[in-house]
C-alpha cells in the first residue's frame, strides 16, 4: 500500500485528491496539512468522510518534518511549494507539485511571470507531468511539476494540430473559459456567489500566468518556438473548462482527415476520448472524471482549422492528473483509482 | 459476476445506474432499453462510456423478452414498470423497481394516488426498499420497490422522532426541497433552465404523490397512525434534497439526547450521518454520493423537535439506493459500488 | 427634487437603491459613502452608470459631515447605523435606516440579540418601516427602520392567519428560504460561488435575529404574544425569498374564505398580490421588484392552513421598501420609482 | 400615445417587451398574441402584471386583422414573421421585426441559410434595425429588422476594428458566448436545467445562422468583403452574451489608441459605453439594460487586437434594442423606456 500525504488537504485540489484517492486500490492518505485546520481531522471538516477515509491534519511545518509516506502531493499556492519540495524529497518521498512553482524549466522566465524562484535547482530535476506527452519522462522522475489547468485543455486539444503541415503555426487563438473552482477554495469577493452568478467575463485577457506554460511544451511539440494568443474566461459553474482553439491552414485539410489525425495520435490513451465529426465536448460530460473529451472542425468557408478540448478543472486539470503521474510514477495501472464516470447531471 | 440490465437506460436515473454500477465490483451491465434511443449503443448518447461500460440499447419491449441476465433496474415512468415487472420476475431475474409502482401495499391507496393498478397482485409480493429499516426483509424478496426520494429523505430524517415519547406525532410538519433531477430528463417548459435557474417556488402544495408512501412507512415506524403535512419545492440545483422536520414537543428533550438517541438508531449504518450538534447538512456534501446526512435540534423556546436530513435525490434518493438494495439482495457487501465520497465543489 | 444621500453606497442594497432612484421621477442621488472606494465616483465602480446617475464616494464620517441632502438611506452594517443616525437626523435630514438598528422597540430585546445599543433613546423615536401596516405612523416620522428581509416576508405572510379565530395561533411554523445577496456583499468562503452553487442548506436554525423582529410585528397584528418556530435556508440564486408559513387550523376553514381574506386584507395595496387559488410564488417573477406575491392553502387533511409570500430580498426586502418609505415620509405617490416589472427569466 | 402590439408576446422576447414597455412614457401596449394563451390576459399567464399592465391575448390570425394600433413588434419565430409584415404594414402601422426574416437584403442569401422567403419582395423594404449604424436610414422606414442578438454583439464589438488601416481583414475570430434565453421559450431537452446547468459548450461551430448576416453588416462597415469564423457557445445563465473579437495586426497599434478609436467612434451613443483599459466587460453589468459594454486590448506579443463586448442578449440583444428602433421609427427620445439600471447583482 503506497502511503500518501497531501500538503494542503483542505483546498479543493486537496479534497478532490482525496476524493479520488478514497477509491484508489492501492494508496493509503496516512496525513495532510493545512493553513485553517491544523490539529483536526479531516473529518471535522468534510463531514462526508469516513473514518476509513479520514487522517490528521498538521501544519505544513510540522507536516514536512520526517513524514512517514511514500508520495506527497502538493496542493499549495504557488511560491509555497518552491519551499518545501527539497525537504521532502530529501526524506525519499517522491512527488508531486500541483503547484506551478516547477513547471517552467528556464528560470529566467520563471521569474518574468512568477517571480525569482526560491530553489531555481529544482526546475531541471523536475518533470512536465502531461503523461499523454511525457510518460517515458515521468516513470523515471521523483519531482513531477502537475500542468496548470488551462496548458492541459491547450496543450492536449493543440498539440496535434501543431504536427499537421496544412498548419500555419504562427497564428495560434486560444479562448478558453474556466469553471470558478479555478480560482481555488477561500474568501474573494470577485469569486463570490453573487458576482459570479449568472455573469461570464474575460480576465486577465494579455498576461495570464499560464501561457509561458503552454508556449514551452507547444513549442517542444511543433518542433519551433509557438506563440499563443490566449484569453481566459469565467464560467458561473464550479467546475469544467473548454478551449476553444483556432489555427490558420496554409492548405486545405478535411474535417475527416484532421479527426483521423487526433485519433491515431491518441490511440491507446487512457483518458482522452476524440468525439466525433459534429459532436462538441460538455463540460458536464467531463465533470469529476479525468477524461478529456476534444472535438475537431474545419472551417472551409475562412480557412482555419477549430479544436475544442474539455476537462475539468479539478479532476484532468489538476488532482486526477495528479494522481495520473502518481501511477506512472509507481508503476502502477495508469487509470488506478481514476475510472469513475463523470457525475452526470 | 453478476449480470444487470436497465430497463429506461437513458433517462437521470438510469444513467446514474450506469455510473455507479461501472465502478461495483461484482456487477457488469448487459443490456438496456431506451425509448428514443433503442439500436444503439450507450456510447453514441453518452461519450464518457467507454467499450467496457458500453451495452447495447433496445425497446422495452426486447429488452424484456428472456433477458440473459439476474437482476432487472427498472428505471422506467410510474405506470410501465407495472406492465412489464411480473414477465421479468417469470424470467428469473430479481427486480429493483425505481418507480412508484410497487411501493404502495394497499391497492386502494395506490388507485386513490396514481390510478388502478395495471397487476395488483404483484403489490404485496413487493418489499419497500429502505434497508436502514427493512433490511431483512429485502434479504428475501425478488422484487424489491425503491423508496421515492421525498419518502427516503423524510424516513430516515423523522423516523427516530417517531419513537420517542417526547414527541407529540400528530403534528408532523415537513418541509422538502428537491433538485430539478427529480423531475426526470425530458423536455418541459417548467424544468428549463430559464424558468427554474434564479428561481425557487413551492408546488403540489397539497398532494404529492409521495405522501402516502412516507405516511405507509412512518405509521409502521410509530406503531400508530401518522399524517404528514409536505409541501415540496424546487431548488435550482440539478441535484440534492433536503428534508426540514419538524415535530411538536410534549414534554421537554435535549438536543443532546435527541442526537443520542439518532446515533444509537443508526449505528452501523454505512450510509447515515449523524452530525455533530450545531452543524447541518448541506446537499453539496453529499452530492453524487449515498449517504444521507441528518442534524437535529430542539427549540426550547417554541417547543419545536427540528430534523433535517440531506441526500442526493438521483443516489441515495434512487439509484444509489437501488444498488444498495441489490446488494442486500444478492448478499453482497452492502457498500459495494457505493463508497465514492461526494463530488465536493 | 428631492436630493438623497446613500450611506453604504456600493454594497447590494447601496447598488439596489442606486438602481431605483435612477428611476425615480422626484428624486436625485447626491452623494454617499464607501469604506473601500471613499474618493472615487461611483461610475468608476459600476461602469452601467451614467453622468447623470454618477455621484461621489466619501468615507462615512466626512458624508455625514453637513450633508446637503434632504433624506440619507443607512445601507450600513448592524450596529454601524446607530453610531452615524443621530448627527444625520440632527442635520435635518429624514433618515431611513436598512440597518437592524433601530427595529426593535425594546432596548432590552435589542441588547439580547445585538449587543448593547449605541444610542437608545432612537429606538422609541422610529417607526417601523412596513408601509402595508404603519403607514400612518411613517408618514408622521423622521427615523423609519427598514425592516429586515425575512420579516418583510413573514410579517406580509403570517399576518392575515393570526387575524382568523380558526388560526391557533400557538403553532407558527416558518420556514424561509433566501437568495445569497442577503448575506450582503464581501469576501467570505461561506457565501462563495463554489461552496454555495448547486448546494442547498439551513442555518442559523435556533437563534436567527430576525426572530424579535418578527415576533414584535406578529404580536401587534395578533393581539397577543406570539412565538415563531423560525429556519432560514440559502438558495442557489443571487436574489429571491420564499416563506413557507404553517399554522394550525383550531376549526374548519376552507380555502376560498382563506384567499378572500388575503384579499380583503390587502384591497388597495400597490405591490401586494394574492395569487389565484393552485397557483404558488415563484422568486423569479418577482426579482428587481417591489412585489410581494401570496399564495393560500388549506390541508384539510392534516389540519393546517399554509401561507407561501415570495419577495426579491434586495428590493421588497430591502432598498425598494425602503424607497417606498421613503415616498410615504416626503408625502409622494407610495409607487414612484417602484413600477417596474421584475425582470423575467 | 403610441398604442403597440406584440406579436409572440409570451414568448421571452415578448414578455421582455411587455416589462420595458410597461415603463415607457409614451407607449401602451393595447394587445398581443399568444400561441398557446389565445383567450387570456396576460396577466393570467403572468401574475406580476398589475392592471395598468394587462392586455388581451389572441391568436396571431386574430391579432393580425385589422389591429387598433401604431407599431407591431414581431416576437415570433424565423419563417412566421414573413407571412403576416405585409399584412400588418398593409393596416398602416410600422413594423419593428424581432425574428430573422427581414434581416438579411440579399434573398438569395436568405434561402441559403433560412430556406425560400415567403414574401422577398419585403427585404428591400426592410432597413436593418441597428441604430449605431443606420439611424438615418430606420428614421424613414416603416419595417425594421431588428438584427440578432450575436450580430449585435459583434457589429458593435468588431465594427471599429474594420476601420482603421493596421487591422488585417482578412483573419477575424470571434468567439461569442450567450446565455440559454437566446435559445427561446419552450420545451426542449437541450436548454432544461440538468442539461445546461454547470455545463459549457460550443454548438453550431461551423454554420450559426447570425453569420451572414453578420458578414453583411460589417463588410458594408469595411467597404470590402469581410468573412467572420465564428464559434457560439451557450454559458449556464439565462442572460448575457460576450463576444471575444480577435483581428490580426498588421503593424503596431498601441491600446490607448485603440480605445480612442472606439470612444470616437461611439461618442455620443446612449448605449454603448467603451471600458477603461484594463477592465473588461462583464455580462451581470450589463443584465436587463439596454447598455454595450465594450473592452478592447492590444497584445504586442502575438500581434493581434481584441475586442470584447457584452449584451443582455434579450434586451440590447432583442427587446430593448427593439424598443430603440421604435424609439427611431417615431421621432422619440431614444433613450425613452430603456434609461433602466441594470439588475446587479
């Protein structure tokens, strides 16, 4: 049994890694920390859990001091991981950060969009836990940096597209939207009930933190440096993200061709499903699974080739893909603990 | 392993079947019906299934025609399951019937509320489905009637009430409300989305049909005749239920023997939650899971006894509640393809 | 014209009464005050306003500083508005306060449930602010207490049963349910999208402060002293409150006499309306409203007569009615700046 | 006083009408048709109209014969408002015409998209209904087609785009998102509340109806072709439209000259109000209003330019955009009945 902790147990990654965990065959949550709750348990919180389920709940401090575990999972605030991550490989853990404070390789751009990072050592040790692109990569790491929500819908609904020749690739248009958990578990008035229902909005619409992300593994995909011009949206729903994805063709490619195209280059993957010519992925259809579900179109009228990807944002974009990396870490079954079918409706 | 058709495939219910049976152990799908979609596969409805949860989809009337199959779901509009259950119980198959059709014992009281019944013979070869109080029972039966959810919201949160003698039980209050699932999938005007988001409104005031099946059950539970006054309403919410009670004191009670004396009724139960004094249940906590949380407290100051119990309308108020009854059928663990914790946000 | 200031301006019933008076034929918004935007002009934080709806932000001391302003709307916390209504009154300023501040009459009361009160001598000097039952005692004042949202809906509801010698009056059960803006505007984790979307719970189930309130008003309609067993619940949705009223029939009474009643009762009233008989609120068609619809019930069955009033807690739950008493204290028409329709869907 | 008729007036288009209508100092509606309410008022359908608000509903064969009126407001669907314009100029009153009918010149055109017109002689007659663009012309008309709630969006978001030399026609993007309303009243699986709540989608990716007509308008606003790739989505809410506009720079443009582009443009436009730099629009501030709120970006990184505008698709984007027509058509104040806030939250 692979004994788990989870740094940051009461944010909804924390609780939705052990959602998924709870039902994981082979993984045991033996402790976790929190900000809020240290010195209860889990339990007194989400009243949900099961004495099975449950486990005590520390401060990160005390949580980082010589656990007895196997894996530990970050579910931190960025900057915070940065802090703790050496500590808790050097007492043999292995890990995952879903943090973005390990995702980026190159410091220097680290620090453009972050900030100057605590432990700049770290970032080539770590490695880019997409397993649809990285696997080989993953089975061999100790420190895996979990994607940012919106590079997995990116990069898993683009990257195909960035292997075709009909493609011109310097005109990448990324309008993506996000469910609200995105923005993670505490008290904001711009992610309040009332100022998010029953509203959509862009934000953040020329710097979004996540787009050096997804620049650097599209790049290593297409082969040369792709540039993304991205705008993130705010869906009134808790959970679900959809990027829509626009690229220009240089050449004329059917719709047929495309889709066979994505399916040949997903075959065999576990958790991404290629729907077919007319159906557009749901939110809904995705919510709390770790499925992601793309849906291909082109458009012969203006000339551009459409991608559409959806995940959710807490389960492919952040803890079921974490626990993802956790069986490719292991060595386990890759879909361990992550087969429930989305909750629907 | 133990083969399950679903008879109303397509619709919330049968959907959430297939959700929540695709992770049981012991249970593999083999076949459906659907009205709209009899030819073809569940895949083509829903694209999260894949090859190993898909079936094939039929008619009802194929569906029931030598199922290769031991239990039969039927997931199917009050009035047809009647029609159909008698030839799938001749077949061999257990039945777990999720309409109303068998929970009312008395013919007349069935007529008076829904209509004659098209097989009234089959009514007290039914056994009601709550196995917190009719587990044994259920252990025997072939056809097993799932409880309504307003009835399995309201036995289980008033039921403990029902026997003490602090309790005066002739004036048994309770206000329902439901998620829109309740009212099925299907296209109405009432249950779109603009009529019933940002809206909340009362209705049936005087005569669900739910009433007589919690009034069956809560007389049997006192040990005398009980009326309930229920008026239900409609949340905008697609999911979750919630029961408030409310019962008229005789004689003083503490709300720290009321919640003893609900703990000791439910002790060992793997799916009620009796909270701690002052918390109350929240339907997101129990959202696409089976449990059923419960709150309690008294009112000294008006003379008040207040229950309120949550569940998950389309599980423990439905399929979840139709699995667990299937595994005390066949004598399975009753958690069994139930222990998922709730999608939490 | 009559010029207004609004202490409180750019929270929800600040925002709500903005959005009245620009309607509003007699009157102009001259200033107000913001804690966090003191210094900038409204528009700066609301782009939908216009020049001619823009008014400058000050901080609360400087506002109430020698306004020039003919009425100030107290859209400030509890216990905030007691510190601040002496100096405007003293102004010359009528004063309507949205605050609990000054309802209750009792400085004892008052003290059990708030805290000791900053300035009691004010409590005897208001009038409470609910038109359909003071309306004479409010157009002779100049310190009217808006009510609270949920006794503006109960008082409405209940009010006609307790007038009926086939009413016990010894058995009022309340069970509320409220939109989430009337938990006011700020950062918290409780009234957050995802803690609150798709969930549905009580709170406050013995102790809420609206209770006094309420029991103040009934008690004065009935004649004698009356208890309210009172649970409020939070919807899903930005604004709507429905409260479902139970009170015990001590004989006969059927539903048609009970409608006529409510009608009679409410002959000539602008914003009251008693629904037809079969036909129940709904909060969506009263929202941005000053309506309050009623409907009537009779279970004879159970012997209980049942009222359901639906109100917009931001409008007849707070800024309308407070514009409504306001149109009462200047000597206006009652229904100036208060005829739109609610906005549907 | 202008007496109006509406044509579909229980549809969400109608009854909109019907609530800006209700406060426009110099309209009365005196009657309306219902397609499943012939023989009611309105106010039998709709509890929150008073008196002064109710008119009869007949059927549209009825309503059509010589109505006692000034103006017709078309609130039906595509195809049906072609068989009855002529009939109701022929009775000499001016048209404003809320479904596509009339919308586009070209038949030719419209048969492509829509199927055979049934009376093309019609569409020269017809001016298109945007008065940002065509004051002059609907100043003269008597048939206006009141464009639809996606062109609206864009022709305002994209139009100044086309205008200035920097831009590249020739590669527009427009990603447009809109509430369920857009999609009608009625009962339909696709817009009920389960389906669409907590769920996000594209649909029509590669042929919306609202293309051409937007390829009309703004290739006018352009002086040369322009195409449009276009991708609807629907968001869970009942109101609000975004559209994300993204034109490729062909050299430098800075932002602070973008927005003043734009703040010329609309200069003196009641309802179009261009954000600061750095705020975007956001559909809640804009819901029930009249209001076009537009943001606009520039990234230097990737080169290209970003117009973002939001509606209420049912009022800016139909009804009230309607009432401004009208407004036109009669020599009112254009801002007369639309003056409202909107409703935030």
């Amino acid at each position: 049994m692979i004994r788990a902790v989870i740094l940051g147990a009461t944010g909804y990654t924390g609780i939705e890694l052990t959602r998924i965990l709870s039902t994981h065959p082979d993984v045991r949550i033996v402790g976790g920390s929190s900000r809020n709750w240290a010195g209860k348990s889990a339990c007194d919180i989400f009243p949900f859990l099961g004495e099975s389920e449950n486990f005590p709940l520390q401060t990160l401090e005390d949580a980082v001091t010589s656990p007895q575990a196997d894996v530990a999972f970050l579910a931190l605030p960025h900057g915070e991981s940065a802090t703790v991550a050496r500590q808790v490989l050097d007492t043999g853990l292995k890990v995952v950060d879903l943090s973005a404070d390990h995702r980026l390789a190159d410091p220097q751009v680290y620090a453009e969009w972050y900030g100057s990072h605590k432990d700049p050592g770290l970032l080539t040790r770590a490695v880019y836990g997409l397993p649809e692109v990285h696997r080989e990569l993953i089975r061999k790491a100790d420190l895996v940096a979990n994607p940012g929500c919106y590079p997995t819908s990116v990069i898993l609904g683009a990257g195909p597209l960035l292997t075709r020749p009909e493609i011109d690739k310097g005109y990448l248009v990324v309008d993506s939207k996000s469910g609200v958990s995105g923005a993670g578990r505490g008290a904001k008035l711009g992610t309040s009930f009332c100022e998010v229902g029953e509203s959509f909005k862009p934000y953040g619409v020329t710097g979004h933190r996540h787009i050096p992300e997804m620049e650097q593994e599209l790049s290593k995909i297409a082969g040369s440096e792709v540039k993304v011009r991205f705008t993130p949206h705010l869906i009134p729903a808790s959970r679900g993200m959809i990027s829509t994805i626009y690229a220009r063709l240089r050449k004329p490619l059917s719709r047929e061709e495309l889709r066979e195209h994505y399916c040949a280059r997903y075959k065999g993957e576990p958790f991404v499903r290629v729907l077919s010519l007319g159906t557009f992925p749901d939110t809904l259809m995705v919510r709390g699974s770790n499925q992601c579900h793309i849906g291909v179109e082109i458009d012969e009228r203006t000339g551009w080739a459409i991608a559409m990807s959806a995940i959710d944002n807490l389960t492919k974009g952040a803890s079921g893909l974490a626990v993802q990396n956790m069986n490719v870490l292991f060595g386990l079954d890759e879909r361990a603990g992550l087969q429930g079918l989305p909750l629907f409706p």
